[in-house]
C-alpha cells in the first residue's frame, strides 16, 4: 500500500506576510494525517520561515527547484545542501514551467534529481505532455521519455522513494482538468515504464496526478488506481481549500 501525497506549489506567490498568513490559518484548521503525508512548495524566500512554523507538525516543506551543483560560480541558484540545511523535505524538479520559461533539459533534470537524492531530499519529477503532443497521439511517448530520462542511472532503491508528477500541460492553470480516466492511464503509462527499467520499484514510486485539482474534482482522481496523490497549484495558495483537497485524499 504507497502511502499518498498531497503536494501544493506556490510557484511565484506569496511573500512573508502572506506565506505566515497562511500558515497560520493553515495550522489552526488542520489535523495530523496519519494515512497520508502533505508538503507546500513555497518560494526559496519564505521556506525557512514555513520550515519553523512547521516544526512539531508532520508538515513537510518542499523546494520549486534547485541546481544540480553543491556550490560555485551560478548566480541566482540555489544548492541542494542549502535547500537541507534548512531542513526542506521534498524538491519539485523539471516541472513543465522550469521546461518552457527556463529551458530545462532531461539530462539537466536527472542530475538535479541525482542530487536531491544525494542530499536526503525526495524529487517531486514532473512530466506531461502539451496539447499539441496530445493531439498527435503522443502522450505516452513523450512521458515515458521524460521518465526514464529523469531516472536513469538511478539505482532501483532511489527511484522507489521518488514521487512523480504527471501533470498534462494543457491541464495547468487552464481549469481544464484531465478527466480520471485521462489521468489514470498515463499514471499506469508511468508504473509501467518504472517497471520496465527499474523492476519491482514501480510498486513503490509514488505517482501524483497535477493540472487544476481542485476540492470539486480531487476525489475522482484520487480514487484511481495508480494515483497516489496530487500536486496542486492555484487551489493550495488557499488554506481552506488546499485543506478540503487534503480530506478527499484521506481514506
Ligand atoms: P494548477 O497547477 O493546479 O494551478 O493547475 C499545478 C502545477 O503546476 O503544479
């Protein structure tokens, strides 16, 4: 039985007054879970500040992004070891804005997944295909390359702690959410690659369905099979509404 995940992104919102804001309503609402685990993903500014008002809780705090070298000469990045100095949990990699806007690779996204794993943190590796893609009958295509990219060279121990997020990109941000079924049958795409190259570690991989989740829509996904949990954008800067989305994720 994997155990489920519930994972908000920020992305670029929130500042320290916000970030606390929430977090306090967020604490004052919330009851431990002991069937599933839930992380945010805030901006670098404010993990710190989210790291302490978590302390106590099993509230997990988790990074947008990182670099794939510990330290040097890359301005503007953040490392793994600073990112665990401060205790982040989880690290979302290779999600499909970082791919766009800041032309992420597959081969840049498996250091940086290589380099979590290093520093003890869980890579949140996202995949997905475009409309367009999804058009031309390319979905399965495109994510299980993404895939097997994103874990290649990883031994079967590390791979079956990692979480991946099949997030569509027509479905980001547009309202326009995968039916379950949609979201199912990639998920299973994705077990099944995992299976291919990195045997019995499939069984473990978590795998998140992510693409306007919302309190209305997030039980019917979560019901599928292969998804275990749910990487939510819009709908987690809200305390309330991250929290009923929580509660559909409870068995
Ligand atoms: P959304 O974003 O829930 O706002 O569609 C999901 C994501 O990009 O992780």
């Amino acid at each position: 039985m994997r155990r489920r995940l519930i994972a908000g992104n920020w992305k670029m919102h929130k500042n320290s007054e916000t970030a606390r804001g929430f977090a306090e309503k967020f604490l004052k609402i919330y009851r431990v879970t002991p069937d599933l685990d839930v992380c945010i993903a805030a901006p670098f500014t404010e993990l710190l500040a989210l790291e302490e008002m978590f302390k106590g809780t099993d509230l997990f705090t988790a990074a947008q992004n990182m670099h794939y070298e510990d330290q040097g000469a890359f301005t503007g990045e953040i490392s793994a070891p600073m990112l665990a100095e401060i205790g982040v949990d989880y690290v979302i990699l290779g999600h499909s804005e970082r791919r766009a806007y800041f032309a992420e690779t597959d081969e840049v996204i498996n250091k940086k997944v290589k380099k979590a794993f290093e520093w003890d943190m869980i890579p949140i590796i996202c995949c997905g295909e475009t409309l367009a893609q999804r058009e031309q009958g390319l979905e399965g295509h495109i994510v299980r390359h993404q895939v097997v990219m994103a874990l290649a060279g990883l031994p079967d121990e590390l791979v079956s702690k990692a979480v991946i997020a099949y997030e569509p990109v027509w479905a980001i941000g547009t309202g326009r959410v995968a039916t379950p079924q949609q979201a199912e049958d990639m998920c299973k795409v994705i077990r099944d690659v995992v299976r291919v190259y990195h045997g019995n570690a499939a069984d473990d991989v978590k795998i998140l369905y992510g693409g306007s989740v919302k309190p209305e829509n997030a039980k019917e996904i979560l019901d599928m099979e292969d998804i275990d949990g749910a990487l939510v954008g819009g709908a987690s800067l809200d305390p309330d509404d991250f929290l009923k989305i929580i509660k559909q994720a409870q068995l």
